[in-house]
C-alpha cells in the first residue's frame, strides 16, 4: 500500500511515517518546503504551495489513501490574523487536493482520513461524548472544526470513503503540550488549571498515529474519536506528570483570570472540558498500547513506575525534607 501524508513532518506526522515504513508501506508526502523534499525508495517528497495552489500533481501516483494532517497550530496566541490563519491551514489546504484530485484521470486514492478535533464537542464536566454527539462547542475552536469537517465530507462527492479523526491532547516527549507542561513542574511551579476539574481527552503519541494507520489500512468509514479509553481531569494529569518526573507540587490552582490576560483567547483550550469515549474505534478492531495515563507517562519519561506508585509529595511534605 502507498499512502500520501500531509503534514508528515510534524508530531503525529513523523510517528505515522515510522509505523507505515514498519508495515512496509511506501510513504509520499507533500512539503511546503523544498528542502525538506526527500527521495527515497519507500519516502518521496513532492512540493505544494496552498497560497499559491501549488502542487506536484505526481504526489498522487500509486496511491490508495491520503492522510490528511494539515493544519497550524493552535497553541499560539490567537490573534485575530492568527485565527485565519488557523481555519485556512485546514480548508484551504483540502481545496487544494479535492481540486487536485479532479485533474487526475487514473485515481487509484480510495479513501481519505483527515485529521479533526474533539474541540468540536461542547464544554462539560459532566456529559461523556461519542461521535453520536451532534452539538457544537460556541467556541472559536467548535467553529473551526465544523467547518474541518464539513470541507473533509466534500470528497465523498469524488467516490472516496471518508474518515474524520477527532484527536485529543497528543502526549509526546518530543513536542506538543506535554514538554511543556513539565517545564513548570521541572522548576518547581508547576499547577493545574482552574479548579482543575475539567476532563482532558489525552492520547500516546504512539496511539494517535495507530489509530489513522488502522483506518487507512481498512478504508473505514466516518467519525472516530482519537482518545485513550481513560479521560483524566486536569488536577490528575499534572499530578501524574509531576510524579513521573519526581517532582513536587508546591502551587495553588492558576486561575482562570490570569491565563486569559497572558495567553488571550487561547486560554480557552486549557479550561475547556471534554470528556471523550474510545468505544467505536475499539470496536472496529483497534487495540491501544496505552490506556491509562500513568503508564502513558511512563513510557515518555522512560521510568519504570507503576501507576500505584507513591503519590506525590505535598508542598508541606517536600519543605520538611
């Protein structure tokens, strides 16, 4: 099987392309940037612009599903320029391959698996959300991935099966939220946020990217929750963090007020709540590696921690060392 990527050198990115290459998959993928372009037996680089609608229309040759992984991030301070920014990294970026795709005359793409989000789903601290769920979070974030979504759903109109991942808080020790969120605990100012108790949807690095190979592999169909099976709330997972890095929680709660005049809009993901099942992707055969949080961190931090382990030290514990 030959899959085109976008997005391939990014976090989730990188470990699709591994795992791919350890199923003997063959990888293209597209680059904005031709320095980046590689060309290799089983890993090809081809070149796109989206500004400009740029692209190597040899991406597509021999191949039977595209992943999609396109898109800015999100977790940079949301001025309103960024925000466009934001919603044209993923629309503009599926025009651009629908359009594409329209000019190929011998398709052999069977099947597109985008990338979404679970920010889609309203605030909660109390409901538990399956792909079922057709309320959209009022949120900047709730509009950004209705309209992912919808845009992804056009390719249907070219005969493709269409699958939607909604992916969580990505855990990795070689980017994303994670690095840093232990920065403060590593220098001992570390805290959860608010009262803590919203739910965060978190995934192994490992697991997210299974988790699209697993759908490519078998041309599954519509939405599916990119999640590990156990949702933490916000006061565990850094309390979990902390302890995988031996490390003390010396400080309150950061309120809400404060992270809204340092970060902005922005602020708004680490409050938001959204507690998420993994029920239908497990049902259609998925088998996650790491399905608690603990043994998650564990794997990142290379310890040998088991999740019943001693809890973290108190403020007054750690001072009377």
């Amino acid at each position: 099987m030959k899959v085109l990527i976008t997005g391939a050198t990014g976090l989730v990115g990188s470990e699709l392309v591994s795992q791919c290459h350890e199923r003997g998959y063959a990888v293209n993928y597209l680059t904005t940037s031709k320095s980046k372009i590689v060309s290799e037996e089983n890993y090809q680089g081809y070149f796109w612009d989206v500004a400009t609608k740029e692209i190597d229309l040899e991406c597509f040759k021999d191949v039977s599903v595209i992943i999609n992984l396109a898109g800015s991030s999100i977790s940079k301070r949301w001025t309103n320029e960024y925000k466009k920014e934001i919603l044209s990294s993923r629309i503009d970026s599926l025009d651009l391959l629908k359009e594409s795709l329209l000019k190929i005359e011998n398709k052999t793409v069977k099947s597109i698996v985008s990338a979404s989000a679970i920010g889609v789903y309203p605030d909660s601290l109390s409901n538990y959300y399956t792909e079922n769920v057709t309320n959209v979070d009022d949120s900047f974030l709730g509009k950004v991935v209705s309209l992912w979504e919808n845009k992804v759903n056009e390719f249907e109109e070219l005969g493709l099966a269409v699958a939607k991942v909604r992916i969580g808080l990505v855990l990795s020790g070689s980017g994303g939220a994670l690095p840093e969120m232990a920065k403060p605990i590593n220098y001992y100012v570390g805290s959860a946020f608010g009262s803590g108790e919203q739910w965060q949807s978190w995934i192994h690095v490992f697991d997210i990217a299974g988790i699209f190979l697993h759908i490519a592999t078998l041309h599954l169909e519509g939405t599916f929750n990119g999640v590990a099976p156990n949702p933490v709330t916000n006061n565990k997972l850094v309390k979990e963090i902390a302890k995988a890095l031996d490390q003390p929680l010396l400080l309150p709660n950061i309120p809400k007020f404060l992270m809204r005049t340092i970060l902005g809009d922005m602020s708004y993901i680490l409050f938001a709540s959204q507690r998420v099942s993994s029920k239908k992707i497990e049902e259609e055969g998925y088998i996650f590696k790491y399905t608690n949080i603990c043994q998650a961190l564990a794997d990142i931090y290379d310890r040998d921690t088991p999740c019943n382990s001693t809890r973290n030290k108190t403020a007054k514990e750690f001072v009377s060392l």
